[in-house]
C-alpha cells in the first residue's frame, strides 16, 4: 500500500472511540500526544497522519458524540409512550449516563463548551447545533403534546422547551459535579411539574 494510502486507513470508529476516551478523562488542554498514542494505540506519525492534528481529531471526536447523542435522545422523544414519560425518560437517560460505571466524566459535550467554546469556534458550533437539534425535537413533542391534551398548561410550545432544556442541561452540569441522586431525582419531578 502506497503512503498516500495510510490516512483514510485510520479514520475509523475504533480510532475516535478510543480518542474520545482520552479526552473524556483528560480534557482537551490535559491530553497530551502520548495520551492520545496510548489510548488509540497509533504511533503519533500515524495519529497526525490521518487526522492532522490534535484540534481536528477533537473535533471528529466531538462530533461522533453529538451524532450518537442526538440519535439517542431523538429516539427516547420520538416513541410511543405518552409525552410525559418520553420526556422523563430523557431526564432519566441523562442521569444513567453520568451516573455510569466509567465514573463521574459528566456529558464529553457540555465538559468540552465549558472548557472551549469561549475560544473555539468549533466546539461551540458543535454543541450550539447539538442544542438547536433537541431543542427542535423538543417543541415538535411538546406542540404535538398541546394540541392532543396532554399538556393543559397554555404556556407557548418554545418556552416550555426551554424549561425542559434549561433543567436537563443544569441536571446534567449538577450531576457530574456532585452525584447526589437524590437531588437529580427532585429535579426530574420539579421539571415535570412544571411542564405540566
């Protein structure tokens, strides 16, 4: 196999996983080529090679977790069960996820805006397009919601949606910094309440 070759052969999943993993435990600033070299298993010829360098990696990263995200999340609001649960069920999805067995590494996207995105573009486009996506699926559910009676409130569609994202990012921010079930369970109720 010719040189020119080499990139594209390590622009695989296994790779950005892998890269993922360092960064979530490190950050962008405390993750260092060794750590990267380590955790990918690639040499860092063969690391710069295919992805060019430490920032654009980060950024592939950054957005496999997005998509894979936004998959899930849009899949927990698009089901069948009524609209109160769909939207406890994402509440709920939220705290499994940062409470998980990999310890208290919090939501890679909300770590990343909070340490990046005031000095790059990149990272803020990413979780500004992330939050925009929810935020769409969110005021389709909660509209759909209005108008079949499940939500009796009368409050517009986009300022209950804002409601729900203003709690389940706090909860999410709360989560992995203080792992106090407890208060993450009354923030899922308090935020159902208002809703509805």
């Amino acid at each position: 196999m010719t040189r020119s070759g080499r990139p594209r052969e390590f622009k695989d999943t296994t790779v950005i996983d892998a890269a993922m993993d360092a960064f979530w435990m490190n950050g962008y600033e405390g993750c260092s080529t060794e750590d990267l070299c380590k955790q990918t298993g690639l040499g860092k010829g063969s690391l710069y090679n295919a992805f060019g360098s430490k920032h654009e990696l980060y950024g592939q990263v950054l957005q496999r977790y997005h998509e894979e995200g936004i998959r899930e999340q849009s899949a927990i609001l698009q089901n069948t069960l009524p609209l109160k649960e769909r939207l406890r069920g994402l509440l709920e999805w939220g705290i499994n996820e940062d409470f998980s067995e990999s310890g208290r590494r919090g939501c890679l996207l909300i770590n990343a805006a909070m340490e990046r995105a005031r000095v790059d573009p990149m990272v803020e486009q990413i979780m500004t397009r992330h939050i925009e996506i929810l935020e769409e699926e969110l005021c389709r559910q909660i509209e759909r919601g209005c108008e079949n009676g499940e939500i009796t409130s009368g409050r517009p569609v986009k300022e209950l949606a804002s409601l729900f994202l203003s709690s389940y990012y706090g909860l999410r921010v709360l989560n992995s910094s203080s792992q106090n079930r407890e208060l993450a369970k009354s923030i899922v109720e308090g935020t159902l309440s208002a809703i509805y």
